[in-house]
C-alpha cells in the first residue's frame, strides 16, 4: 500500500543513508529529501490556506452552500490560489463559477470576477510562500541535476567517490559546488543566491547524513512570507470547532482499524468512514502531534500519513527491532491516543 508522506514525527528511515556509499547513491539521496521536504512542505502550506479559506469564502457566498461546496471544489479553489498570475487568476474564476455550488450572499457584489480578485488578493502571500519553495527547490535541484552531465571526467569521479563519513561527505560537496560554480551552470550574478540556498541544504544534515532539520527550516522560510493571523499554527495541529462538534459524537463504528505486520514494521490504519478528507487530514495532524510528545518508544519511528480513496485512510507506520515486543503497548497506545485526537482540543 502507498501513502505520501506528509507529517514524519521521527527520522523517517527514507531520510538516512547507510554509510559507505558512493556518490551516485549520495546523489540519489540527496534529491530524494529534497524532492519528499519540499512536497510535503508544500503540502502543509496547502492545508494551512485550506483551513482559512472557508471562513474567507463566508465574506462572499452563503454558510449553506459553502458547507454543502464538494471537496473536491474547495481543492480546486485552493490549488488555484496558489497558482501564480494570469493562468493562476482564471483557474480561480473557473473554479468558483464552474462548480455551480456557491451561491453569493444578500450583501456580496454579485459578480464572480469581484469575488476572484479579492480572493488572489487575500491569498497574495501564500503565492508568495509557495513560490518561496518552489525557487528553493529549483535552487538545489541545479547543484543535483550535475550528475546527468553526460562525458565529463569530474561528474565521473563525483560519482564514483567513496563517502564514509561526514569529512568525505563535506569534500565531495566541495568539489560539487566547485564544479558547478565553474560551469557557470546560471547567470554569475545568481550564483551566490544558489549557494547560499544548497548551503542551507547540505547544513541540515546530521553528522551519520540523516536529515531531521529540512522541514523545520523550509516551515520557517515560508512562514516569514505570512502575516501573525495567516501562520497561526492552529489550524495544522488542532480541529476547527465545527470539525471538533462533529468528532465529539462520533460514533466507534464510524472508523475501521486494521493492523497490518510486516516483519520489524506495523501499520496501523484508521479508515475514516464518516470524515471528509478535511477533517481526515485534521485529525491526521492531532494524531502526529500526539505521537510527537510521546517518549515511550525511544526506539521506534512513527510516520504519520493520508491515503484517499473512496474513504480517507490515515496510516500509522510503526518501525523499529524491538516492534515484536513492544506490539501490544504501541496498539494500546495508538488506540489511546486516536480517542484522545477525537475529544481534545
């Protein structure tokens, strides 16, 4: 079963590298944590403005049809207002006109146009946010794409090179940064701005080259584009109100748990049978968040995430060598922990 990965409360074990290795594999590596942070960062940009959008929507259309609004509308609004310009600003009108399910309220400038310019105007610095990451990932990709460089001798050594510990580590990054420095690979006077960039990447990896530190910095980059009331964190880790009413009656049959083993890893797995994906990934972020302050497992890796399918799956993937011994009490305690999500706000 595949889950995108979108909370890691531990060292995911997909952002560690086993040592030695040669730099093809350090390559590899290093795009694939740059291509998983930089998406699940993304992604945690895309909920924060989800979770605002509704009540914005409320300035312009009525309670009754934004609550009876799909899904997959309120998916397409929000995805538009993260695209930039002209493009961007007709996918937000298409998708606010085309969906035939908002209806403007008694005192709101009846005119879909009026209602996508202030919308883009409200949502101006999750654009800016968002084009903040995506250039820093363009940024680092120029220093990894280096290895595709067909028939030169320096790639080839690059590739080649034995790394086995973070001083090998820290020359074979010095003789990539001065191969592309030499290459000219963009314009002279961007090449400080991209090193600066990588610099940043290649300094939140740990000393064994796992990497803990890249969502926390990308988090803090794109942060600084939004205003106090637009970062607020609340809505990433705790249900709205009206999420938390509907989760206060719930009923147990309203989730099916299945529990999967697999040699040192368990998966556990919430079906959502009475959520929508909205409140599933709410109630993913309160489970991550719960598991987050746990110490009883020092030695065992949770990774928190989100399938959709017909009902949103949350999948709760357990690793670790003492999985076996310690099954009862994580099963105990994820059980524990899922009421706990339901009731506490």
């Amino acid at each position: 079963m595949y889950y995108v990965d979108l909370v890691d409360t531990k060292v995911s074990t997909r952002n560690r590298i086993a040592l030695p290795a040669i730099g093809a594999e350090v390559f590899t590596y290093l795009k694939d944590v740059n291509d998983r942070e930089s998406f699940t960062a993304s992604r945690r940009l895309k909920d924060l403005l989800s979770a605002n959008l509704k009540k914005e929507l409320g300035k312009y259309f009525t309670a009754e049809s934004i609550s009876k609004t799909s899904q997959s509308t309120l998916r397409k609004i929000t995805n538009s207002l993260l695209s930039a310009g002209s493009s961007g600003n007709s996918r937000t009108l298409e998708a606010l006109r085309g969906s035939g399910e908002l209806e403007f309220s008694k005192d709101a400038a009846k005119d879909f146009s009026v209602a996508t310019k202030l919308l883009r105007e409200w949502s101006r610095d999750y654009r800016s946010a968002k084009g903040s990451l995506d250039n820093n990932f363009k940024c680092i990709n120029s220093f990894l794409r280096v290895q595709k460089t067909p028939n030169d001798e320096t790639v080839r050594k690059l590739l080649r090179e034995k790394i086995s510990n973070n001083i090998d580590f820290t020359n074979w990054n010095l003789e990539l940064k001065t191969y592309w420095s030499q290459k000219e690979l963009v314009k002279s006077s961007l090449q400080g701005a991209y090193l600066a960039i990588f610099d940043s990447f290649i300094k939140s990896f740990e000393h064994d080259l796992s990497n803990v530190n890249l969502s926390r910095i990308l988090d803090e980059a794109w942060m600084r584009y939004l205003g106090d009331e637009q970062k607020q964190l609340k809505p990433l880790v705790e249900v709205s109100q009206e999420v938390t009413e509907s989760m206060d009656n719930l009923k147990p049959d309203f989730f099916e748990i299945e529990l999967e083993i697999y040699g040192s890893q368990v998966n556990y797995l919430i079906k959502c049978i009475s959520l929508s994906d909205f409140q599933a990934s709410q109630l993913r972020f309160k489970l991550a968040l719960e598991l987050s302050k746990s110490n009883m497992f020092p030695l065992l890796n949770f990774r928190v995430s989100l399938k959709k399918e017909d009902h949103p799956i949350i999948g709760i993937a357990v690793h670790g060598e003492q999985i076996e011994s310690d099954l009862s009490n994580v099963v105990q305690f994820l059980e524990s922990t899922l009421e706990k999500a339901k009731t506490t706000h």
